[in-house]
C-alpha cells in the first residue's frame, strides 16, 4: 500500500496508518509527494499525469508491479486519477476527504462548495501566497478551519508549520492548485479531463469527515457516478477533513476492514 498526503502536510500526516497497518500485516509505505518535505523541488512538472508517474515510479522501485493506493487531499486527488493514468500500477483506490477531480472541477459547482474552496482561486496570484504560507500563519489557519473543533494539537500545528517553511516548498505546493485551475481551458487540461472521465473499474474506498468544511460530504458523495468497479462510501462522525489524524482508530479501522474484502489479483 502506499499512502499519498495533502495540503499542507507530508508523510507524517500517516503516522497512525502506517503502524495499524503494518501490524495488521500490510507492506505500507508512505512518500512525500513531489515538492513537499523531504522529496525533490523541481521548478516544473505539479501536473497530475507527472505526480501519478510520480506515484508508479515509487511503486516500482519498491519492488512491487501495483499496488493499494491511499491518497489524502491532494493525494486523493491522485489517487482518483491513477486508475486512468496509471492503471498496470493501481490496484485498488481508497480516497479520503476529497471528491473525483471531475466533480471539483465541474463548471456546475455548488455556491457553498466554491466557498469552502475559495483558497485555491487566491492561490492564483503570484508570490503573495506563497509568502502568506511561508510566514505560518496561514497553515495554522486553514488546519484550524477544515477540522472538527479540537485539532490540530500544537505538536502538528508547528510540524506543519515548520514543514512549509523548507525552502521551495509553498512554491511547490501552491502550483499544484494553481495547474488544476489554469490548465482548465488549456489542451494539458482537457486531455487529462477526458482520461479521467472513464469509470473506474478498480475498487474504491471513499471516506470523508461529517464535520469537513473544505470539501462538503454531500458534494463529495457525488464521486460515485465516476466508479463502475466495487464502491464503498463510509461518512467519519465527528471528523473534520484531516481523517487520518482526526480520526485515527476509526480511519484505520475502515481501511483494514475495505482491505480484507478486496478480491485477490
């Protein structure tokens, strides 16, 4: 299994996971994503066919010809896109806190929704951004506004903090939103439209937070229409949109139980 994080974090993000799953009997690994942490910072390449060549790339070197991909936020966003643009390397998808990226991009985007996620459209603008989430403020910020009252503690507030102040790293964060925005009208955009829009076969575990406002449950559960293989949607009581930490047990818990009743490839 390897387990993809989001905004604004990196592998630690799975820490929780990552143990649970491994006494569970699980190969688990957990990588920063491409900019983040301790990986690469290349001034290019934040567009989804790069990051889920990115993603196959670990797989292989690990030794393995496919595997369960996890994917938080961002990484859920990957994760959808891997069965269409990676499919010898994924063998199942479990996505958490983020709808199909067909759905997040929809023209049709509930008001409310378009609310939750106003911070990709101020992302846009040049260099301000990327100083806001340098300076740590912002991060505190948006960790305290997508979860359920009671996180993030202090010990993940200063590493999240501290991790986006490594150099180059708000940069490279920031360009993931800022290629799903403007690659929209562009011919980058619409090819990697058109390949996502195939149903996935392969099968899909969808978890989201109850009390996530960054990506309503409602808006997110729409995903389904993108699945033809097994789906299953299990709603977090009480979680915001950081599941993994949020909700450790529980998140664990349903991934082992998703895990057991997958069919044998």
């Amino acid at each position: 299994m390897l387990l993809l994080h989001g905004f604004p974090q990196f592998w630690w993000t799975w820490r929780h996971q990552m143990a649970d799953l491994a006494s569970a009997g699980y190969r688990v690994a957990a990588m920063d994503l491409r900019g983040y942490g301790a990986s690469d910072k290349p001034p290019r390449g934040y567009d989804t066919p790069t990051l889920c060549a990115d993603v196959a790339g670990v797989i292989r070197s690990l030794g393995d010809t496919a595997a369960v991909v996890v994917g938080h936020d961002w990484g859920a966003w990957i994760a959808w896109s891997m069965p269409s643009l990676q499919p010898r390397t994924t063998r199942a998808v479990a996505a958490l806190s983020l709808a199909h990226p067909l759905r997040m991009q929809s023209p049709g985007l509930d008001p409310r929704q378009l609310w939750a996620i106003r911070h990709a459209l101020a992302f846009q603008t040049p260099i301000r951004p990327e100083r806001q989430l340098s300076d740590g403020g912002v991060v505190d910020e948006l960790l305290h506004r997508w979860a359920a009252p009671g996180w993030p503690g202090p010990e993940e507030s200063r590493r999240y903090t501290e991790a986006m102040r490594l150099p180059f790293v708000a940069h490279s964060a920031l360009e993931y939103y800022r290629w799903a925005v403007r690659s929209l009208p562009r011919q980058d955009g619409r090819r990697f439209a058109a390949a996502v829009r195939h149903t996935i076969t392969v099968p899909v575990l969808q978890l989201h937070g109850a009390l996530d406002t960054c990506v309503q449950p409602a808006w997110a559960r729409g995903s389904s229409r993108f699945v033809r293989g097994q789906y299953r949607w299990e709603l977090v009581d009480g979680a915001g949109h950081f599941l993994p930490e949020e909700a450790p047990e529980q998140t664990s818990a349903l991934l082992l139980d998703w895990l057991g009743a997958l069919p044998d490839r």
